[in-house]
C-alpha cells in the first residue's frame, strides 16, 4: 500500500512539473536532434554522448543526421558531435546540454553553413519568440 501512495504521488508531482517546462523524474518527452548539411562537400559528422556512440554519418547537401532521446534521470543528458571535410576538422561542439537546451528545444535543428553551425529550436509556447539560436564557428 505504501509503494502504490508513493508511486501515485510521484507520478502527479512529475506531470506538475512538466506542465511548467521543469526537468521532471519519471515522465520525460522525447528530444529530438537533427543536423542538416547545407554546404557543397561531404560533411562527416560523429556524434557520442558519456555513455553512447551515435555514429558515424557522411552528409551530403541537404541530407539530415537525426536521433532521439529522453532526458536521463540526474539531468545531466550531454551529446556533443565532431565534424569533418575529409581530413580536415571542423571542430567538435556541444549539440545538447541539458542546462542550455532544456527550455530551448524539444526539437533542437543544427544547420551546418559555410561558416559554421547554427542551432535553433522552439521555445515554449508562452513566448513571444520562435526561435532560440546557438552559433558555434568552424575552426578550419
């Protein structure tokens, strides 16, 4: 009787939070990130987070690298990715932090242009503004 209250309870304190858009415990919406290529060349792109290896992914124009997740329990969901012309490194940048991305996006675009990476992604619907925007310059 005692596991069921606090089960129940848990599971309303939860919903409540995610109503407000706050990092919750048990009930978690899935995010999801995609990373379209928007130059010429092929762009290699190699994502990982602490625990998994997304992969390895050659993008052509216009191709799109996608992946979905829930948020892990102590808040700490890191994915970062690195990202190559060939033999050439662009750079390796931090593609989701919970801290920045949480209220950010829940659908988190990264566009890769000449001059870098541009991240966007939806705030939440009581904002006046649409988009949130992430810019991390190419080192090469």
């Amino acid at each position: 009787m005692f596991t069921k209250i606090i089960t129940v309870w848990l599971f309303i304190c939860s919903s409540g939070l995610q109503q407000n858009k706050e990092p919750t415990y048990l009930i978690r919406p899935f995010t999801k990130i995609m990373i379209q290529n928007d130059n010429e060349y092929l762009l290699g792109v190699h994502c990982k987070s602490k625990d998994d290896d997304i992969g390895i992914r050659s993008l052509k124009k216009g191709e799109i690298y996608r992946w979905k997740f829930h948020i892990n329990f102590p808040n700490s969901t890191f994915f970062f990715c690195g990202f190559s012309r060939g033999q050439i490194n662009k750079g390796v940048f931090d593609i989701y932090v919970v801290d920045r991305d949480y209220n950010r996006c829940t659908k988190c675009m990264w566009r890769a242009g000449k001059d870098g990476l541009y991240g966007s992604g939806e705030f939440s619907k009581t904002s006046l503004c649409v988009l949130a925007y992430v810019f991390f310059k190419w080192i090469k």
